[in-house]
C-alpha cells in the first residue's frame, strides 16, 4: 500500500507545504488527493516567492491585472496569492466536506512585517479573511509574544488558525491555553464551537541544524573520548525527542478538565503539525522526520521532495509514542552539555520571523519584475 496513504491508518494526515498556480492548474493537487491521500496544504512567503519568480504562469494573470488598474506590487502579490488559495481550498473542499471539516485546509500566511504587532495581526487576519471567503482557510499567525493574544481573539471570532513557527514547548502550552482560552470566549458568549479548526505547527529539522552546529563547536574544541561519543551521541536526535515531548504535553493537555469541558460543547482539539520536514543533513535518512512522528491527532505538513520521498521509501509505523523517555533523557544529556534548548528555540523564533519577513521583501521584488516585464 502507498506508504502515504498509510499515515491515515496511525491518525495523522498528510498535508503539502508548497502551492503554486501550476500545482492546481496541472491536475497535480487533485491527484496528490485522489491517489496519495493529501488532506491539506500550506504556503508561506518563501513559497510564494518561488512560485511567482519562477512561474511564467503568472505572467498573464500579471498583464490582465494591469489592464484593470495599476496596482503597487503588495496589492498585485495578494491579488495573485489569494487566487492561487482559493483555487486551492476549492479543489480541498470535498476533503473538508468528507472529514466533517477536520482536513482540507488551505494555510494563507498573515504578512510577516506584522509579526510584533497584536492589532494589526488581528485587523490584517480579519480581512484576509474576508477577501478570501472560503470555510477552509487557515490564517497563519507566528508563535511570538505579540501573536498570542492575536490568536485567542481570531479563534473567539471563528477564524481559523495555523500557529506557526513553534520551536518550544513551552510556547506549545502557551499557544494550546491561547486556543482554549478562544474558545471560552466563545462558550461565553452563547456561541457554537464545532466549526473551528487549528493547528499547532511545530518545527522540527530546523532545531537539529541548529543544535547540530552547536555540537559541533564543542567538538572541534576538543573533547575527551567519552565526552566526545556523548555529544556524536546526541546529533541528529534533539529535535525528533522534542517533538515527542510536545505531544506528550499536548495529551496531558486534552486529558484536563479545562479541555474536557470544551471537548462536551464540541470543540475540536488543536493538533499538533509537524513542519520543517525535509532533511538538511544528508548524512540524515530522508524520510526520518515523517518515520519517527507518526501518530493520532497530527498532521505533518512535506514539501513536494518529501512527498516523493516517502512515496518511494517511506517506512511508516505508530512511532511518535516510542520511546518517550529517551528522549526525554536526550534533553537532559543535551543540557548536561551546556547548551539550553530553550535558548536555541527562542533565537530559532527570532530567526524565522526575520526570514520570512525577508522572504516576503523577496517576494515582492520578484512580483515588481514581474510586472515590470508585463
């Protein structure tokens, strides 16, 4: 059996981190759908940027724009973006319809700039989602200070949320109280519960190149042999071990009178998505961050290599809930050896934000050469 088809009999969904207008106008998306299963899709400024910069298929949307009007380029970007989202979530409809609206989301990221920003996270969310106007969108909202407050207003408000770029789990529990806390806004308010969604997407391969590297110095400082096994000891592992503690606290969280009480009245759990999949190391299996984080109530959200990847070799097993205390003896041997977790992932917070906002900078360049050359 396909293995990706496969993941559905553990409890996780597949979604694909990447959208362009060729994917949806090729027939690409519907056969991911059709033939592997593919539940969901995600986009990101880095992502669109590549699509517009390299798809000469957005060159005639670009000139009928400019017969219509003479839009500076952060207009004719969302123009171009929110086509391509709707399209999409169009073509995931019958996934939404058929999960009772658990699947077959379509992510539109908030504008990065905004990240510090609670107010215009919240007005900007608003008209996003509004403008693109179809029930299986998720908004992206990153994890920083200013994004929790954003995102316990938009879910109060019915709008669904992908929390993105979580490194920590600590800002895991922060972001799953954001969520509850919404929804107790709305049961206050006499208002329904079962039509929102959101998920959690906590990064993954990003943490091991980071802690990685971080090893690395300490090696190449020079070490004692049996320092230096602990520490290769470690490589290549922080990050899987993370993760399965995020779930681990993510049960404890479901399993709390506070969410049972919101459960009875309909609300459905936030699920944690695994995000940053694909390998960085090659010396890395290809497929071990989809392998090793399988199980109920996630989604692990592969761009289009991964896909392929785990299509071709994929191995897939019930693996997030195996060895849990291991990993949480990895933390521990991680800071033994001085360096703190929890350091790595607030400047991985900080990093991904500056990145995307550049991304988005890039992006709008490549739609102004674009519409130059229209």
């Amino acid at each position: 059996m396909n293995p990706l088809k496969r993941l559905e009999q553990f409890g996780q969904s597949f979604w694909i981190d990447s959208i362009s207008r060729e994917l949806i106008a090729s027939g690409q998306l519907a056969r991911l759908i059709a033939e592997d299963g593919l539940k969901g899709l995600t986009s990101n400024p880095a992502i669109f940027e590549q699509a517009i910069a390299q798809g000469r298929e957005y060159a005639a949307a670009v000139r009928q724009a400019l017969k219509e009007g003479d839009p500076p380029p952060e207009e004719l970007y969302e123009a171009l973006a929110i086509a391509d989202i709707r399209d999409a979530a169009d073509v995931l409809h019958p996934v939404f319809e058929a999960t009772g609206g658990r699947d077959g989301y379509v992510s539109l990221e908030v504008s990065p700039r905004l990240a510090h920003d609670t107010r215009a996270t919240v007005e900007e969310a608003r008209r996003l989602w509004r403008r693109v106007d179809r029930p299986n969108l998720m908004l992206k909202v990153p994890a920083t200070p200013a994004g929790l407050p954003a995102i316990e207003t938009l879910i109060a408000e019915s709008i669904n949320v992908n929390v993105t770029l979580l490194f920590s789990r600590a800002v895991y529990e922060k972001v799953a109280q954001a969520y509850m806390a919404g929804l107790e806004k709305r049961l206050a308010a006499g208002l329904s519960l079962d039509s929102i969604a959101s998920v959690a997407s906590f990064f993954v391969s990003r943490i091991d190149t980071a802690v990685d590297g971080l090893l690395d110095e300490r090696l190449e400082a020079g070490v004692s042999g049996a320092e230096r096994a602990r520490l290769e000891g470690l490589r290549g592992r922080v990050a899987i071990a993370n993760a399965k503690l995020a779930y681990q606290s993510y049960k404890a969280l479901i399993a709390s009178e506070r969410w049972r009480r919101l459960a009875a009245r309909g609300a459905r759990t936030q699920r944690l998505l695994w995000g940053s999949t694909s390998t960085k190391n090659p010396a890395y299996r290809d497929v071990v961050y989809v392998e090793e984080l399988i199980g109920p109530d996630t989604v692990n959200t592969m761009p289009p290599a991964t896909i392929d990847a785990f299509r071709d070799h994929g191995r897939p097993r019930a693996s997030l809930e195996e060895g849990v205390e291991e990993a949480r003896r990895v933390l521990e041997r991680l800071a033994e050896a001085g360096i703190a977790l929890e350091e790595v992932t607030d400047r991985l917070l900080d990093d991904g934000v500056r990145r995307f906002a550049e991304a988005y900078d890039r992006l709008l360049a490549a739609v102004a050469r674009a519409r130059h050359a229209a």
